[in-house]
C-alpha cells in the first residue's frame, strides 16, 4: 500500500490522539491533588506541557503552534504570576499578611486548602507556558 | 492597616506591574504602568524609611509564619536607606528611559524591556527587604535573571557576548552564594538572619561556618564586582542600553555591597569576619589595589561609558575599603558612599546617554566641542564629575572626608593617603573629557554633523533632579551622614 507523506506516522498518530487526552487528565490530578498528596503545580504543569511536547513531536510544530500559540502562552505565563499575586492582595485586603491564607475563609483550616489551592494554579499555568514556550523556542529553526 | 503593609507592597507592587505589561503590550502603556508602579515604590520607601527611624526595626512575617518558620521581611535602617535608593534611582532612570529606549530597543520589544525592568527592580528590593538567607538568593536570581536580559537588549550586536559573559560570572557568584547559605544551614539550621546570628556563635569553630563564609564572600565579590571579579562589568556597562546601565550603575552593584555588610556584620558580626576571619587581609588589599589600579586603567578608556565603567569599579573599592575599618565612622562612609556614589555614578551615565542619543557614540576623543552643542549635557556631566573626584561642595567630597577621616581615627593613614593618590587619577580621567568636550574646538576639516541639539527635556529633567539632589547632599552633609551613622549603629549592635 502506498502512504502518502502526511499518512506516514499513522500509528504514532492515532496512539498520541489516545494519550493526550490522559497525560492532560493525569497533569490535572496531580496539579489537584497537590494540597493532600505528592504533587502541586510545578509537576502538574510539566505533565500537562508534555502533552503538548508529545503533539508537537508528532503532528509537526506548525499544528501544536495553531493548537496553543506563542502569544496565548505569553498571556498565560503572565495570567498565573497575577493568580498567584492576586492570592496574596486577596488575603492582604481581607486583613492578614501577604499570602496569609487563614483569612481566605471563616475556618482558617479551609483557609489554607483554598489558599494553597490558588497559588498553585497560578504555578501550574506559569509551568505549562513557559515550559511550552521553551519547546518552541528550541525546536523552532528561528 | 495599610501601615503594617508597608513592607509586603514594597515587593508585590513593582512585581504585579511585570506581568501586566506583558499582558498590556503596548510600549506607551507599559512605560506607564511600570512608571505609576515605581512612583509608588518610592512613596511606599519613603514611608518605611520614616517608619523605621521613629518606631525601630519592623518585622513582617509572610503569610502569618512567625520568623524562625517561616520568611520574614526585616527593615531596619539599613534596608529601609537600600530601599528608598534603589527605588528613587529605578524611578528617575525609567523617566530617562522613555525616550532613550524608543532609539536603542525594537518596538515590538518594549513591553518585555519594561516587564524585566520591574522583575530587575522587584528582585533588588526583595534582596534589600529580605530577613530570610535563602531568600536573598531567590531575590538574587529574580533580579538577576531579569539584568542579563536588560543587558541584552543593547542595540550593539556585542550586547549580547557582554549578556552572556555576565550570565556566567553572575551564576558563577549566585551559586557560591547558594553554596554558603547551604552550608551556613548545615551547621546552624537555620535560614532566618536574626536567628544565624544568634547561632553562628556556638557553630563557630565548625569547618562548615568557615567554607560559607569563604563562598559568600567570593560570591558576593563577583556580584558586587570588588576588584579582582569585576571582569564582567565593563563590557555589561558599556554594551548594555544606557538606560539600563544607568539604573544598574546605581543600584545592582550597591544591593550586593548591602548583602556583604549584611553577612558580615550583622549575620557573623565584625569580630568574626574581621577579627579571627582575618578578612581586613583579603578584602582590604583587594579593595586598595581595587581604586588605585582601575582609576589609572580609567584614564585610558576611549569609551565614556567604559571609562565610568572603570571609574565605578574603583569607587566600589572605596566603599569596601570603608567596610573593612569595621568601625562606625569607617561603616558610615561606606554607607554615604553606596548613596552618594549611586547617585553621581547615575547622573553620569545619564549625561552619556544624552550624548549618545544626539551623536551616536561615546567615542571620548570625537566628542570635542560638545560644550557648543548640548550646554546644559555637559554641564551636567562636569559638576557629576566634579562629585566623582571629590571636589567640595559635592557629595562625593562628603564621602571622601568621612573615609579619610575615619581611616585616620583607625590609624590607618596609609589607606586615607592612598584614596587621596587615586582621587589625583580621577581629576586625570575626568578632567581629561572635559577638556574635550570644553576646550577643544572642532576639527575644521570634518563636515559638522546634522541634527547636533540639545537633548530631549524627558532625558534632561531626570538627570537634573539627581544633579540636585546630589548637590543638596553634597551642600548640606548632615542629612544622608545622619541617617548612615543609624543604620552603622545598627549594624554593629547586630540583631537585638
């Protein structure tokens, strides 16, 4: 049977269409599941980049820049700085120090879960785009 | 409320001002942004610093984790002076930036200048601000990170070699410092300044205490470039956008002097890092042959910029010779000099920077006539100059006296002969440009280049101010000489 060009890595393909969807799910455990377990945003956000590594790998830069550009990553890197900061402003206009999580919430404990639970999202966005962007940047001939 | 928040604000807003001007991306309204953001840095400095000299020290536990758990912000006199100058000179030089930068940087690029700029500034007053060892070394890298790439955005192509020999030595240094804390946290457990120095008396004989200091201080050498580690600063200084240099001139140099006297005053105390470290050995005859050799090395220069580059260095061998008396007149002339110096050293970059943007270069033996030309650039140049030398009424004569002074009251005339001897080479390396820049007239035979104006009012206003401010400081000594003679105090008391 002859292939054409595009059709030449079609097992790959198919196979990576299958385990994206699970490496963004897992990254999403584990970014989730920071605050009881082994796990946060700096692993979590890698997990979730690699994911786009993978695509990139496969079906070629070109399509993963139309799935996530370049721009769109430099919104995100800054989008989850501000998360994190915002945390902080957050927690300092309802009366406590910066990043004081106890006054997020009635109970302090509940506090904490939700402060720990922001910034780390922030980190995990920050990751992911940066981390995708450095792919980019390396892969990319420019 | 907003008065116990002072310390936290003083970080989160230059640091909330980079990422909205990634977002915000046009080049008019990030320089506005960081702008607003530094005007309120400044206030926000001038407040702690008022705050501090009337209620005492004040200590600002992050996220509600009290000091030895977790990060702590600790101002006292010290950092609340670091503070109040790195935000000023960030805040006059961004003014100065406006125009310069629309020249030297692509368009395109303008909101990443900015953001690093703020992420440079946040780092600075986190290394300044901080009570956490550790945490200097994060603020280190922040600032750090974000210099390399200011330093790259230079329009020449060498800005870059310049970026990337500095990315070695500054990493080269960041992780000696890195080094030190790690060692400093394996024989005391600590990480807490307040407590370190509460600790390193009983860890002292450990081997562990004497390697940290070993590494900080070479690490903290390299990255305050004292005289044999200040390869990279040349090259940085001259390739580097002259906005950049100007801001950097003023400050990174000085934030790392300030972590010098931080380690070895108030974390080992003077006895340990002066006494039995046998330090005044090392750092003294490194900071001698530091201003004598690199203000005779300043004469030479054929580039301005790398001629204060030089100039810098030896003045910085000023500052750390003023350190090693480890007294409190020696410690107060070091410290009116980090901001005397800081100052002067800005203004001039400043005035080279004019020179720059009407003619294009900073070749000191084609700049002859400019007094012609850009009158109120030179004079700004001749009277920051005159500061660099020492002449009286100028501050750099302030900080000049009060080191010879205390040298002497040390008992060590030979130093305070010695910095007279290399204020002769400055009047050489100073006095040299002005001569032609004033007294030379043109070459008749070189067509007169076009468009030869005084510069802008954006970049003239700034570099006015500092001027000002300068001869306010030089006139009426008292005012910074008081406030250093606190903070030397403070730092000979050690931790209460």
């Amino acid at each position: 049977m002859k292939l054409y060009r595009r059709q030449r890595h079609r097992v790959l393909q198919i196979v990576t269409k299958l385990i994206i969807p699970f490496v963004l799910l897992f990254a999403l455990y584990v970014q989730f599941h920071g605050d009881y377990g082994p796990g946060g945003g700096f692993q979590a956000g890698v997990i979730f980049a690699s994911a786009f590594v993978l695509h990139g790998l496969i079906f070629g830069l070109q399509r993963t820049r139309q799935v996530i550009t370049p721009s769109m990553l430099r919104v995100l890197m800054a989008l989850g700085v501000l998360i994190y900061l915002g945390t902080g402003i957050v927690s300092m206009l309802l009366g406590g120090n910066l990043l004081d999580y106890d006054f997020l919430a009635h109970d302090p404990k509940h506090g904490q879960h939700w402060g720990i639970f922001a910034v780390e999202l922030g980190v995990g966005v920050t990751v992911t785009a940066v981390m995708i962007s450095l792919f980019y940047s390396f892969a990319s001939k420019r | 409320m907003i008065a116990d928040q002072l310390p936290a604000l003083q970080i989160v807003i230059p640091m909330l001002a980079a990422p909205l001007c990634v977002l915000v991306k046009r080049s008019n309204a990030c320089w506005a942004i960081a702008l607003v953001a530094n005007v309120l840095v400044v206030i926000n400095a001038f407040a702690l610093l008022h705050q501090v000299r009337t209620d005492g020290v004040i200590r600002y536990a992050l996220g509600g984790w009290a000091a030895p758990t977790g990060i702590e912000y600790y101002v006292d006199t010290m950092n609340a002076i670091m503070l109040l100058l790195v935000s000023f000179i960030s805040c006059v030089t961004l003014v100065f930036a406006y125009t310069s930068v629309k020249k030297t940087v692509v368009t395109g690029k303008h909101y990443l200048f900015y953001a690093a700029w703020m992420l440079c500034l946040t780092g600075l007053l986190g290394i300044s601000i901080t009570g956490d060892a550790f945490n200097v070394f994060v603020f280190l890298e922040i600032s750090s990170l974000a210099t390399y790439m200011l330093l790259a955005f230079g329009s020449d192509r060498r800005a870059l070699t310049a970026s990337f020999r500095y990315l070695i030595m500054g990493s080269v240094g960041a992780s000696f410092i890195l080094i030190g804390i790690g060692f400093l946290y394996a024989a005391t457990g600590a990480l807490n300044m307040v407590d370190l120095a509460q600790r390193i008396p009983d860890a002292e004989s450990q081997r562990a205490v004497l390697v940290a200091f070993s590494f900080l201080t070479i690490g903290l050498m390299i990255k305050a470039a004292v005289f044999p580690l200040h390869g990279w600063l040349a090259n940085a200084y001259q390739h580097a956008p002259i906005a950049v240099t100007a801001f950097l001139a003023g400050t990174a140099t000085k934030v790392s002097l300030y972590v010098l006297l931080r380690f070895f005053f108030s974390i080992f105390g003077p006895n340990y890092s002066f006494g039995a470290m046998l330090l005044n050995v090392v750092l003294l005859p490194a900071a001698i042959v530091g201003f004598l050799l690199l203000s005779l090395v300043a004469i030479f220069q054929t580039d301005l910029r790398r001629m204060l580059a030089y100039s810098s260095v030896a003045q910085i061998g000023y500052i750390v010779a003023a350190f090693c008396l480890a007294t409190q007149s020696g410690l107060t002339a070091g410290i009116v000099h980090i901001i005397n110096h800081g100052i002067i050293k800005t203004a001039l970059f400043m005035s080279v920077g004019c020179i720059i943007y009407r003619v294009g270069h900073a070749h000191i033996g084609s700049l002859d006539n400019l007094m012609k030309k850009m009158p109120l650039t030179v004079t700004a140049f001749i009277i920051s100059g005159l500061g660099l030398i020492g002449v009286p009424l100028t501050v750099g004569f302030i900080s000049k006296f009060s080191l010879i002074g205390a040298s002497l009251e040390r008992g060590w005339w030979m130093v305070g002969a010695l910095v007279l001897v290399s204020s002769l080479f400055a009047i050489v390396y100073v006095g040299r440009v002005v001569e032609i820049m004033v007294f030379r007239s043109s070459r008749t035979d070189t067509p007169e280049p076009t468009g030869m104006r005084e510069a802008p009012m954006s970049m003239l206003v700034p570099m006015y101010v500092l001027i000002g401010i300068s001869l306010w400081f030089g006139i009426s000594g008292s005012t910074t000489l008081s406030v250093a003679s606190e903070a030397a105090a403070a730092l000979l008391g050690g931790y209460q």
